[in-house]
C-alpha cells in the first residue's frame, strides 16, 4: 500500500495492536508531507507534532543511527514502535519516556531472542528467552536475570524446573 510514509513508520504504524492498516481507495489518500525537523544533535524527525513537540506517529532517525519508529507523547517515545540499533539488535514493542516498558521483543545481534514484559528498560516479569543454540528459558526475570519459577529446556530434550535466584538455578519444584 503507498501511503507517502517512510517504510519505517508504515512498519510501526501496521505493528499498532498487531492489526494491519486497511487499504483506502485511492481517492480517500490526501498527499501531504509530513512535517520533518532536524537537531542541533545531528538527529532527525519525521512525523506528527502537538504544540511544538514529537506527538503521534513518527520516526526519529538518532546521529548513532539507531532509529525510532511509533508513538509519541509529549516529546518521548510513549507506546508501541520499532527501535533498531546499529549493531543490528531490534526491539519491538512498547516504550514509556524512551525506555522498554510494557510487553515487547528484543532480537540481540548474536540471535538471542527475549520475548516477554519490560520495566524502566530491564527485563522483569515473565518472559522467553531463546538462545540460537537451541537453549529456551521460560518464566520470571528480575533486572535482566532470571529471577523466580522457570523452566529451562536445553538443545538435548533435557529440562530444568524449578526457583531461580538472581541468575541461578536454587531449587526444584
């Protein structure tokens, strides 16, 4: 579908609840460009604007180039979006004041997957971890670690359940 959007936000803006965009007839589309701003930084916006700050949709291109694309509230990502990093890394997912918070996946540049809920950027709640090697981790993390009841299933067939304690297997169910 052309939506004279960049591919970035046409991604965050289908990721939205998890529902694709439906398609509008083509007299239903108005062509008008999105208003774009560039920092003192060296970063870049393109999107929706309310009194002057980030607001709505948008994408924020940062001078690293790791790029923002979804929601904005009061000038910080606030809501779901796509956040992609140099090293090749990918979140998706929500964010509160520009940091991990709520449900989301993160994808690590050497193939570890951690699906599960966020807090102020650190993995907290229940979750998933895979490991590219055939290793999967499911239950509690606290601050990145696994942290609480989880289930460890390794490459082999063989599993581990039971409590975990600041990274540590403690004890059997």
């Amino acid at each position: 579908m052309q939506t004279g959007f960049p591919a970035s936000l046409n991604r965050a803006l289908r990721a939205k609840d998890r529902h694709e965009l439906k398609p509008c007839a083509p007299t239903d589309i108005i062509e008008t460009p999105l208003p774009e701003c560039q920092y003192s930084d060296g970063g870049r916006y393109q999107g929706e604007f309310r009194y002057g700050k980030r607001h709505g949709y948008g994408v924020y291109y940062y001078p690293n180039k790791e790029e923002w694309a979804g929601k904005w509230l009061n000038d910080q990502t606030n809501g779901r979006g796509i956040r992609t990093f140099p090293d090749g890394s990918r979140y998706e997912g929500e964010e509160k004041n520009a940091k991990k918070h709520g449900y989301g996946t993160y994808c690590f540049p050497n193939g570890d997957i951690y699906d599960g809920e966020w807090v102020n950027d650190k993995q907290n709640g229940k979750g998933t971890f895979i490991k590219p090697e055939g290793i999967q981790y499911n239950g509690y993390f606290r601050n990145n670690l696994k942290h609480g009841y989880g289930k460890m299933k390794y490459a082999d067939g063989k599993i581990k359940e039971g409590y975990w304690k600041d990274d540590k297997f403690i004890d059997r169910s």
